[in-house]
C-alpha cells in the first residue's frame, strides 16, 4: 500500500511538473516500502508497523519542503494544503495497523502524525520555505491550518469509535467461535455416549419385551386384585370418616347429659367408698368429654389435618392413657409395665395413636386370665422408617390359625363369653393404615397375646402446612411442638381476624404450648384489630396451653420499635405469656427449642 502511494505520489508530479528529483524520491521510497514486508518475513512484525507509521508521515514532510526549497518561485498556494490532506489520509493508518489494546503505540503514531500537523507551518518556516516566506498573503491561511487539525481529530474519533465497534465485534465472534467448538465437542460426545446407550437400550428392550410377555397374564390378575382393594380401601374410609363424624356429633349429646347428672349427685350424703366411685365416673366422663371434642375440632376444621404429625411424649401420654383405666387396674390388680427408653418421642396424629393404644390395653384388660395376675408389657422402638409399638399380654390368647383371616374385620369377636362389639381390632388396623404403617398379631391360646403396630416416620415435621394463602401461611412444626404463621400484609382486617382465629383453633386442636409469628412483612394493623387479639385470641389460646410467643421483626435495633416491642411484651406478660423478639426465623427457632429444653429438664428433675 506505501509502495503504491509513493508510486501515485511520483506520477502526478510527472504528470503535473516535470520529471525531477521528487520522483526519484517518489521510487526510492517504493523500495524502502519493501522494508516492511522484509521485517515482516523475519518476524519482526511490531517493528515493521512502528516503521511503516513513522515513514509514512515523513515522506511528505520532506517531499513539501524540498519542493518548497528548490522552486521557490513557482510555489503555489496549494502545495501548503495538498500536503495536509495526504497527511489527514495517513492519520487512518495507525489505527489500521494497531488494535485497542495497543495503546502506547497507537497514540506513539497518532501523536506522530499530530506533530506534523501542529508543526507543519513552523517546521517550513524554520527552513525558509514557510507560507508567508513565498510571500503568500491571505489571511485565512491560519485558519485552514487550524481546521486540518480539527479534521484529523475528527477522522482520528470517528476511526476510533469504527475499530472500537469491529474489535468488540471481532471478540465477540471469537468467543462464539470458541463456544460453538466447545459444544460441539460435547455433542460429539454425547452421540458418542447415546451411541452406546442405544446398543444397551436395544438389548434391554429386546429382554422387557420377553419379560413383558411373560407378565401380561399376571399383570392382568394384579389390576383385578388392585381394583378390589381399592374399592375395600374406599368403603373403609367412608366407614372410618362416618364413625368419626358420629363420635364426635353424636356422642355429645348423652355425654354432656352424664356429666350434667355426675353433677347433679350430692356427694356429701356419699359412702366415702361410693364418693371415689362417682368421682372417678365424673374424670372419666371428662376425659371422655375431652378426647370427643378434641376429635370434633379436628373433623369441623378439615379432614386432612391427619396429615399433620406432631411430637408425641409417650411417657406423659400414656400416663394419662392409664388413668382412663385406674379403676379397672385397682380392682383388677392390673400390673401395666411400659418402657419407653429406646423410643421416648413418636411424631403422629397424637389421636389416632392413643385410640390404638387405648384399644389395645382395653382388649388387654377385658380378655386377662382368670387363672393369674393380668400382666401387660408396652415397649416403644424405631429404626430408620418406622416407629413400632408392642402391647403384650398373659391373657386367654387367640386362636391365631383359626381365626387368622377374620381377626382385623368389622364385627368379629374371637370370646362369645366376653362381652363386646368387635370394633376395637378393626379400628387399630384402620387407623394403623391410616399412618402409613401396619399391625401384626402374634398369640398362643392361655398363654399370651403380643400386638405388634408400626407407624412410618414422616418425612417432614418442621414446616406442616396448616394454612395457605397469599395473605398468611400457617404452619406446624412438630419438632419444635408450635404453631406458627408467615405473614404477608398489607392485610385487612378480614383477613388478619380470620388467620388468627384459625390459629386458635389449631392450638386448641394440638396443644401447642410454642407459637412463632414472622411480622416482617406484615404491615400496619389497626388497633381495634391489635386489641381483640389481646383480649379474646390470647386469653383463649393460653387456657388452651399457649405458652410462649417467638416473633420476628427485623427492625428490632431501631429504638422507637424496641420501647413499642418492650410495652407489648409487657402486656403479653400480664396475660400470662412469655414473647420475645428476634430478626430472624432461625434465631427465633432456636430460642423456643431451648425453652422446651429448659421445661424438659425442670420436668425430669421434678419427676426424679
């Protein structure tokens, strides 16, 4: 390209002048351009660009004041502008030559030809050949010269913003490029990998299609079997969700007229012996009270709350199981043996499990031997899926090759001698099932009885959705024995009465002596709202076994909240709760997970 333009300069001052030494100078300067592409071939491509832009706008610096020096008198006023003009095209070069990232060489060149624009008047004046020394007079000589410069600035931002643009085109292609070969060569190894996988994939196919003509006729038996014990499931739940609406409808009616005539008895004109009987029959009729409510708030709030599980201390539990039976177990000299040691805490519908044990003790008791001391053993275990309680016995024992088929079915009775209804079994097993688990037998006749129930472990018990809305979320968790909600306001006051009230229907249902509240996004509620929670939910939720209250507000260190926060905790404190307030819900987990540990503790030293 330099060989050509010295070529094009040579020629037009033939073509324009006279052959002369200018287009000697012209050809020497082709072959001096031939210094380049020798550079280039030994490989010394940084210093051929660096030549290349220095000679390029030396060449007519010299070529104009040479002219200039030898024919002075017939200098025209173009010859001070054509050169500018070459020099304005050599100020593309650098950028061609040199990318971006080439900065100190880029600007070296660029300053180059710069300084042959600012210096080219006093560089000509210097060797006496300047516009003014040829006696050249118009004035707006200066300004071209300054309109050259700001040319040059222009051609040399605008090549910049182009190169700027095709570099980062040019890198982004590249970089594509290198992605593309990336991903082929996965694909190429993928198909190398479904290559073999479909050689594999064919003779498996070719197998199942052998083993699936072996099992079609097998397959088809097993669909029938299925559809039978689907529909016997489907008649068991109905079975199972009627006899729990007539439980806990129906019941209530004689049950509150029983307790109404206990209270009626005058107990002072008693026989002390017939005082502890009535007062016996009045904690029965109690509890019997109690556990029918219980299981009427848990059908009227929604079927599915047996989907909740919650922490069950086998030890307490069954403490108040016995006292249902002391008075069969005083006068029947009833010895009850329970060790819980290897399973102290069970996670289930705590109903469902106390009516299993309740059915098992009871057929413990009803079916003893008249021939020694009823003995009756309960132990608790688990491994990695399922809980297992055992209730043994030294009782008449069941025929258990007799009555195998019959044993766990509605109605049936194995002693016409006892009386009975044959509800019992068949509840256990329902309600085993119902956990996901399942019931075994195991008896010798006038030797013992063992039940054997397994109850699988859930799989989550720390956030047991109760409640879902955008609004609210209530959940349960089991671990830490609490309710909690996750607020997302703004709310109404619809919505926050009716979230709480559900919440205080939970709490009655579970006994939950821990609830946690996330406020942080609750938003601003109105203090009629604020004072119905204290006066109506919390004094019921306490007489219900609300305990301690953990709250999140992330906006705890602002003072003004802090001295808010501390007056309601006093107020909480009044009502007989203990709350405090924490920025996360991990933090307040934590602290209710130490508060039950403390409880636990107190408990155990106070039982020792």
């Amino acid at each position: 390209m330099v060989a050509l333009f010295d070529f094009s300069l040579g020629l037009l001052q033939v073509i324009y002048f006279k052959p002369g030494f200018i287009t000697f100078v012209a050809l020497g300067c082709i072959v001096v351009a031939t210094v380049p592409i020798l550079l280039n071939s030994a490989g010394y491509i940084q210093l051929s660009r660096l030549f290349l832009c220095v000679l390029l706008p030396l060449i007519p610096m010299t070529i104009s004041i040479y002219t200039k020096s030898n024919h002075r008198i017939i200098i025209g006023e173009s010859l001070y502008y054509d050169y500018r003009y070459i020099l304005l095209g050599i100020s593309v070069i650098p950028a061609m030559l040199f990318s971006m990232n080439e900065k100190k060489y880029l600007f070296a060149c660029l300053g180059l030809v710069l300084a042959c624009f600012v210096f080219f008047d006093p560089i000509h004046e210097y060797f006496h050949v300047g516009y003014f020394d040829i006696a050249h007079t118009p004035t707006t000589y200066p300004f071209s010269g300054n309109l050259a410069i700001l040319i040059f600035a222009i051609i040399v931002g605008c090549t910049f913003v182009l190169k700027n643009i095709y570099e980062g085109f040019e890198l982004k292609n590249e970089e594509l490029i290198e992605e593309l070969t990336v991903q082929a060569d996965r694909i190429n190894e993928s198909q190398e990998r479904l290559q073999k996988a479909n050689g594999i994939i064919q003779k498996q196919k070719e197998l199942l299609q052998q083993q699936n003509r072996n099992l079609e006729s097998e397959l088809v038996d097993k669909n029938k079997n299925l559809t039978d014990t689907n529909a016997e499931l489907i008649k068991h739940n109905n079975e199972l969700l009627q006899f729990s609406y007539t439980v806990s409808h129906n019941l209530r009616g004689p049950v509150a007229s029983l307790m109404g005539l206990v209270q009626l008895i005058d107990r002072i004109s008693l026989h002390d012996s017939n005082k502890e009987i009535v007062n016996h029959t009045a904690r029965a009729i109690e509890k019997l009270d109690v556990t029918i409510r219980d299981l009427g708030k848990i059908i009227d709030i929604r079927n599915d709350i047996f989907r909740i599980r919650q922490q069950i201390n086998l030890q307490e539990e069954f403490g108040h199981l016995k006292t249902t039976f002391e008075r069969e177990i005083n006068s029947l000299h009833v010895s009850i043996r329970e060790n819980f040691s290897a399973a102290p805490y069970l996670y289930s519908v705590k109903p469902m499990l106390m009516s299993i044990l309740y059915n098992l003790v009871s057929n413990s008791i009803k079916y003893r031997s008249p021939e020694r001391s009823s003995i009756i053993e309960i132990t608790s275990t688990e491994d990695e899926s399922y809980f297992t309680l055992k209730v043994k016995d030294n009782g008449i024992g069941i025929d258990i090759n007799y009555h195998r088929e019959n044993l766990f079915k509605l109605y049936k009775r194995f002693h016409q001698h006892i009386e009975g209804k044959g509800l019992g079994l068949y509840l256990v097993k329902l309600q085993a099932e119902a956990l996901k688990g399942d019931v075994e037998v195991n008896s010798e006749i006038n030797r013992f009885t063992e039940f054997t129930v397994r109850i699988a472990k859930p799989q989550n018990i720390e956030r047991q959705i109760l409640y879902d809305e955008s609004h609210a979320q209530i959940f349960f968790d089991a671990r830490l024995n609490s309710t909690g909600v996750i607020w997302n306001g703004p709310l109404t006051s619809a919505q926050f009465r009716s979230v709480f009230s559900k919440c205080l229907d939970f709490v009655k249902v579970f006994g939950a002596p821990n609830y946690i509240a996330d406020l942080s996004l609750q938003g601003q509620i109105d203090r009629e709202d604020q004072l119905w929670v204290f006066n109506i939910i919390i004094p019921d939720a306490v007489k219900n076994g609300l305990n301690r209250i953990a709250a999140v507000r992330p906006d705890i260190k602002d003072p003004a909240v802090r001295e808010y926060l501390d007056g309601i905790n006093v107020t909480f404190k009044k009502l007989g709760v203990t709350q405090q307030f924490f920025q996360t819900m991990d933090e307040a987990s934590d602290w209710v997970q130490e508060q039950n540990e403390n409880v636990s503790l107190s408990n155990n030293g106070k039982s020792n």
